[in-house]
C-alpha cells in the first residue's frame, strides 16, 4: 500500500529532506560524507523499500545520524548487498511490489545474523508475530516518527554487541555450551570441531542468558528483556519459537538439546556446565 501526502509528513516529522536529495532510479549505494581522517567508519544500513520517498525518507534520517546508507527494493538486491557489503542492519517492507518481505527475513536468516527491523503498513497482532518468528528482531507500523525508528535502530545495534570488552572477564569470549562453545565475539555456537552454527541475534541473546545463568529458573519476562523485547504479550512466544530454533541448532552441532530444560509454568532452565 502506497502512502499517501499526509502519511509521508507524519512519517518525516519536523525532518526536512536535503536540498541534494534526488529520485531513485533502482537500488543504489547511496552518497554519504567522507569519513574525517581517523575516523571509524560509519555502519551501514540496508535500506529496503519500494517506494522511493520512503527510503529518501530513512536515507535522510540515516545519514544525518552518521550512519551509511544502501537501498534496495527487492529479495536479489537485499542478498546481493549482504555478500558485497558490510551490511550492520537492514530495514525491511513488508510489502514489496515484486517480492514478500517475509521470504525475504527467511532468506536472509539462512545466510547471515543480521539485525532486520520491519517497518510496515501492516499492523495487526498477526503480522508483527509472525514477523518476529520467522527471524526480524524488532517492528515499526508506518506511519512512522523517523525518530522512533532511528532509537530502534540504535537500540536493535546495542543489542548485538551488549558486552563490551573492558567489561567481559579474561578468556570469556568462549564459554562452554554443553560439549558446544558459545563465542561471545562472534556471535554464534561452536562444535567440538571447530565449525561454526549462526545465531540470530535473538537466539544469541538467548544462548548468552542462558549460559550466563546456570541452573537457573529463567522467566519468559526475564529472557524478553535478555533479548531487548518491549511488547510482553507478542514476544512471549516468539521466545518459545526461539528456543526451539536453538534446540535445533543445538541437536545439529551434536549438542544435547535438553540442556535448555522447560519448566512448565515458570520459564525455562540451562542444565549445562559452565566455566567456574
């Protein structure tokens, strides 16, 4: 569904577009301010939409907030850009002119941990659930605030790198999973072998909670604010789907899936050894 003129201004706010803003003529990498010399490099975000003056809309906002900008406006191009560029997080329609967003989400979680946060005109329960299971890590309705999009966007990346090195102990980058390992750098479970199994980012977040936390009792509410969730009532049981897509993983790396134990009414718990 294509916005109309009172959508888009409630979408940009107070934003007013830059005098250098131009039409989009297909899916390009878009200009950016050359970085000061020492500088990092700023993080790209993967912009997709069909409609152009929706994604001026966010490449605006975006650039203006330090971040780099490439747009796409199909599943080719999303994927695409995932093998040609550091991509650190992807904005995703729903409701594409040629492609489904939530192919698109399957797509991307079979090859890459990336963050995706949907930003639809679709708005009901079942959307916004169905989203999140199948691998988006947070969902905005449009119209939108850019601001809000913007601190859920920053939020989204806090997310993937929650422990900062000056605070994690010495050597605990790996920590034991069972006869797995769970490698807090990068993200994602390991086998006796060496080889490594992705993590979404939410079943990291979950890994990490549960292996941090040993013997523990851990609630639905506990592990919602473990992996960044704010709506109770719709992530409640995408944490179920959630577990159960690591138990998977698990069983697949050799793993025991029933280290991660439910309990019935209360939460779930790790049975694992960890480092001591």
């Amino acid at each position: 569904m294509q916005p109309n003129v009172t959508q888009l201004r409630q979408a940009t706010g107070a934003l007013k577009p830059l005098a250098h803003s131009r039409p989009d003529e297909g899916p390009h990498v878009a200009n950016t301010c050359a970085p000061r010399t020492g500088a990092q490099t700023p993080r790209r975000i993967a912009v997709v939409d069909d409609d152009p003056r929706i994604r001026r809309v966010l490449r605006t906002a975006l650039e203006g907030a330090g971040f780099a900008v490439t747009e796409a406006n199909s599943e080719a191009d999303v994927l695409a850009a995932l093998r040609l560029r550091d991509i650190a997080l992807i904005t995703l329609d729903l409701t594409l002119r040629h492609d489904d967003g939530l192919s698109i989400v399957r797509s991307v979680r079979r090859i890459s941990s990336v963050p995706v946060v949907v930003v639809s005109g679709r708005s009901s329960d079942i959307d916004r659930i169905v989203a999140l299971e199948v691998g988006a890590d947070d969902y905005v309705v449009k119209p939108f605030n850019v601001r809000e999009v913007l601190a859920r966007i920053r939020a989204v990346l806090r997310r993937t790198n929650p422990y900062p090195a000056a605070l994690a102990a010495p050597g605990s980058d790996i920590l034991p999973f069972g006869v797995l390992a769970l490698d807090v750098a990068a993200h994602d479970l390991k086998t006796p072998a060496g080889k490594a199994l992705s993590l979404t980012t939410t079943e990291f977040r979950l890994a990490d909670a549960f292996v941090r936390h040993p013997g523990r009792v851990l609630s639905r509410d506990f592990l919602i604010d473990a992996v960044g969730g704010s709506d109770a009532e719709l992530l409640e049981r995408c944490i179920d789907t959630n577990v159960s897509r690591l138990r998977r993983k698990i069983a697949e790396g050799g793993g025991d899936p029933h280290l991660i134990k439910t309990v019935r009414g209360a939460g779930y718990m790790f049975t694992g050894k960890t480092r001591t």
